[in-house]
C-alpha cells in the first residue's frame, strides 16, 4: 500500500486511500469491525444511542478481520467478536466457499475477541468442528471453564494449538505466525498475528500495552510488512473519565510522535484500529483524525479490503 506517486499495490486506487478499487487480489484481507471490544454506541451511552437512532452516526461492529482465498475458496477469522454472526455473513458474502468458516484465530481471552464462540453453540449453530486457533493458555481456559468447556465437548469447535513464533501453513500461499506481546493477561496470553500471502504481509496487533513494554520494536516490525493493523484504543490521555493506567493501550499521539522520523513509504503502512467508543478517530471527520490522515496514516473502516 505504498505510494509512489500514483504507482500502487493493485489494492489501491490513487485516491491514496487503503481498500479503495480496483482491486484484483485473489487473497486479501478484509476489514470486518473497527470498534474497540465493547462496540459502537456503548453501553450506557445514551448520547451515542441517540445519534444512532437519528441518522447522525453509524454503528461500529467489534474489530475483526477475515483472510480470504478466492483461488482456494476458503476464509478465515480473526477474532471471534460479539458482533460474529454479522461478520460471517459479511465475510460469506465474499466468498462462499464449502463451509461457514475454515478457521478462526484468537488474539486472547477479553470480551470483544473470543466471546462470539458461543454462536457455535447448541443454543445457536450447533457447528461441528469449527477450527479455532489458540495459544496455551487461551486453549486452557476455553477447555476448562464453562460455557466454553461444552463447545469443546460438544465438538461444536476443534482447539488448534498455536506456538509463539511457529508458522501455521493454511494453504500453499497462505500463512500465519503469532507473536506474543504485552496486556493485560488476567485468563490467557496475547498475541498478534503476522499474515503472510504470496506477495505481501500484514500485521494485526488489535490490543497491545504499550510499545516500549514489548521486546521488539514495533518501527522494524513495521518496516518488515506491507501492512500494520495497530492498536488504536485511544486518541490520547485524558480521554476517559477513568485512570486511563487501568486500560493501557498506545495512545495514537504515541504511535505517531514514535515514527515521526520515519519515512512516508513506513508511516503509510500503519492502519489504525480497534478504538474505543469515545476515541474521535470512529468520526467520519475529525480535525485530530484528518491531520494525521494528511500525514500519510491511515484508519481501517469496516469493508476495506487489503490484497496479499
């Protein structure tokens, strides 16, 4: 997603925006939701539910994304969110392939990222066998704590266990390596996801503390891709009315000011994402957001799509 003048990956147009068309990619990423776990409008925001209700703003589903092979005509999940029932059915409508999903991958064990399994349940689907990617401890706790325990019983969901750093080969052009990095690990471990096509790469680090907590530096492991889905959460301190400490995230301020130095050819593979209900970025305009924009960063919106 580079630009070079008007020269671009097939995923973009020269209007320089990501996911725009013409697109001709036979594997690509797609955007599924944005919003940070809890969605848009929030919970109690009854502010936010009124500009809903009245056209003035649009709902935000939990951030996800799907990996598609057309040549394959398989799919897979990133997050299984509360929102999961309408990704699928945005995801299937891109390609309809043999089975709902052929697998689905799991960050770690907070509210918007796993929670959607319990539409494989009896209670919902009744899936058999749906393939779900999990590090050790995040296998441990759906395995022995209910009512994630009875769709491992029920064989509604089959646990694929991850390594940190080991390749999952999907198929002949397809793979996936997951990373672990810092949060706040109260059930399982986090991680991110490196996804690799036959011609580029992408990040996806939804959920993250901070940059300068993580043993690696996020400027290389930016450099190293064609793509970087980052930690959004938070336009900046201040912005809830709470010790923000208690959910640390890389504000996007931080992000920035941290590649400042960096060349337009890296700041113009960071993708923002997963931001919080009050964050100004869910805007369609913002002053905040539109300086930035004008930096050469981008913000995932919900249907862009990004080829591999």
């Amino acid at each position: 997603m580079v630009v070079i003048g008007c020269f671009l990956f097939p995923v973009l147009s020269c209007s320089n925006e990501p996911g725009n068309k013409p697109f001709d990619s036979l594997q690509y990423i797609t955007v599924l939701g944005v919003a940070q776990d809890g969605g848009f409008p929030h919970i109690n925001a009854h502010d936010e539910w009124a500009d809903l209700e009245n056209g003035k703003r649009k709902r935000e589903l939990v951030v996800s994304l799907g990996l598609i092979d057309k040549t394959e005509q398989q799919k897979w999940l990133f997050e299984a969110t509360p929102d999961m029932p309408q990704q699928l059915y945005m995801l299937n409508k891109e390609e309809n392939g043999n089975s709902i999903i052929d697998g689905v991958f799991l960050t770690h064990a907070h509210i918007g990222h796993y929670t959607g399994l319990m539409h494989f349940g009896r209670e919902a689907m009744g899936a058999k066998d749906i393939p779900v990617y999990a590090m050790p401890r995040m296998k441990d706790y759906l395995e022995t704590n209910g009512p994630w325990s009875q769709l491992v019983q029920l064989n509604n969901i089959t646990l694929k266990p991850m390594a940190q750093d080991s390749l999952i080969q999907l198929n002949p052009t397809l793979s996936v390596v997951p990373f672990r990095v810092p949060h706040r690990d109260e059930f399982s471990e986090t991680v991110g996801f490196k996804i690799m096509g036959p011609h580029r790469s992408a990040l996806f680090i939804p959920d993250i503390n901070k940059w300068e907590l993580w043993d690696r530096s996020i400027i290389e492991e930016v450099k190293a891709v064609d793509y970087a889905f980052l930690d959004a959460t938070f336009f900046k301190e201040g912005e809830i009315p709470r010790p923000m400490s208690e959910v640390p995230h890389p504000f996007i301020e931080e992000t920035v000011k941290l590649f400042e130095n960096q060349p337009d050819s890296v700041k113009s593979k960071i993708i923002f994402i997963h931001f919080n209900h009050s964050n100004p970025a869910l805007h369609s305009t913002d002053r905040l957001k539109d300086s930035l924009t004008n930096l050469g960063y981008h913000f995932a919106k919900t249907g862009d799509r990004y080829g591999l």
